[in-house]
C-alpha cells in the first residue's frame, strides 16, 4: 500500500500566509513531521499525529517520512517560510536519490509557500525589486570560504542580497564578518533591512546604512536584506521608509 507525502511551508509565521492549498494539505495529512517549533503552528485533531524532531535532523526526518508514506500514510512534512527555500524539499530529494526504490514510486508532492525574504521584502517596500539572489550564511553543509567568496561575487555584480540563517549562538561571527565583506565593495550607506518574525507578535523590522550595521540586530528568525548600489530609501514622516530597487539598471 503506498502513501502519499506533501511538502508544505508555513510561511513566516503569521496564520494568515498560510496558503489555502497548504490548509488543504493539513485538514486531509495523517502524520506531521517538522521541527517542532514550525509543528507548534499547526492546529491538529486528535486523529491526526505530528513527529518532532531537531532542526539539524533534517535528512532523518525526511527519511522517517518517506518510510511512513511508503507504508500507506498520508504524510505532510512542514517547514517554515517555503519549503523549497533552504528548507525540507530538498532535503526530500536528497532521500529519494539515495534511498530504496519505493520512494522513488511515491507520490510525492511540494506546495509553495511564503518565504521569509518575501515577507521582509514586503515590509519594506520593493527591494527585491530588481536583480535579487538569496544566501545562506550557515556553513554547517558548505565551507565559509565558499560563502565568502559568493557574497563579493554577488555583491560586485551588483544584486541585492537576501540572507538566510544569519547567526546562531554555534556561529557568533559570521554576519559581522560578511558586513566586513560587503562594506569592502558597497558604499556605507547601502540600506541594509532586519525583519525578524515578520507578520508575528514579536516582529522588529529596521532599517539601516550598511556603515551602521551590527550582528546584534539579528538571529535565526531574522531575514537580513542588504541592497545594491541602485537601491533607493524614500522617507516618511511618522512612517517606516519606503525601501525599493528601481526595475531598471543603470550600466
């Protein structure tokens, strides 16, 4: 008897940027795998069962999940954000390659969702506006030489930059150390945008030069946007600015 799984994002945090088609996928899922915080979103019935695991056991819990499918169970894996953003399809896949044959058979579907470089995007105003790319500044599945050498690129080639996974308490230095980066090709006064948890309570949403930014602005919930050199602020009296990147470039 062969299951199915869906991969499903809840978006940054706030219940309404869930997507209809990811309720859907929850009202009719039988087994939830998730880090357990992203679970906590999730409001189940007593028929339905979720199983938690750590966020660093990410290729367990997608195994553990595709083996419940296999046997029949309908089976939802949830992220946060979009679950193709740095997140648990990939993660899926990476399974499905290396594992039995049966994975391969299943039926095996991701839904999109909103992801947090979207979400802080939005609160700002239009920064993706133009040529964007996103990073992630975790060197737990990447040398931090690489890292490095993408932000320069990135940087000199003059895209906005969105980054994921900024610091944790195992990675204190790394966001002061891409700042030290950037500040070596952008001008100090690039705008350079912290939206922590947007949507949820406990939202913080600045932004500021890049000459003024700090790693203590930041943590994992945080997505940081720092622009490019064509980024622009428009001020506000008594409001948030208005942070965009024109749709054209000049050379």
């Amino acid at each position: 008897m062969t299951g199915r799984l869906v991969i499903i994002g809840t978006g940054p945090g706030n219940p309404e940027q869930i997507t209809p088609e990811a309720s859907a996928a929850i009202a009719t899922g039988e087994q939830f795998f998730g880090y357990g915080p992203y679970l906590d979103r999730l409001t189940l019935r007593p028929d339905q069962h979720r199983i938690a695991s750590d966020n660093r056991e990410e290729i367990d819990r997608a195994r553990a999940a595709l083996d419940a499918a296999s046997k029949g169970a309908s089976v939802c894996v949830v992220s946060g954000g979009d679950p193709g953003v740095f997140a648990m399809a990939a993660a899926i896949c990476e399974a499905v390659e290396t594992g039995p044959e049966t994975w391969r058979r299943l039926e095996i579907k991701v839904l999109p969702g909103v992801t947090a470089m979207l979400a802080a995007a939005a609160r700002a105003g239009a920064p993706l506006g133009h040529d964007f790319c996103a990073l992630s500044l975790s060197d737990n599945l990447k040398p931090w030489e690489l890292i490095e050498r993408r932000l320069r690129a990135v940087a000199e080639a003059g895209l906005v930059i969105a980054l994921y996974n900024p610091i944790s308490k195992a990675r204190p230095w790394q966001l002061a150390t891409g700042f030290k980066i950037l500040r070596e090709v952008l001008p100090v006064t690039t705008p350079v945008i912290f939206g922590r948890a947007i949507g949820r309570p406990d939202e913080h949403f600045v932004v500021v030069p890049l000459g003024e930014a700090h790693q203590q602005k930041a943590d994992m919930a945080t997505c940081v946007i720092i622009g490019s050199t064509q980024t622009r602020i428009i001020d506000r009296p008594g409001m948030d600015p208005l942070v965009y990147s024109p749709r054209s470039a000049e050379p």
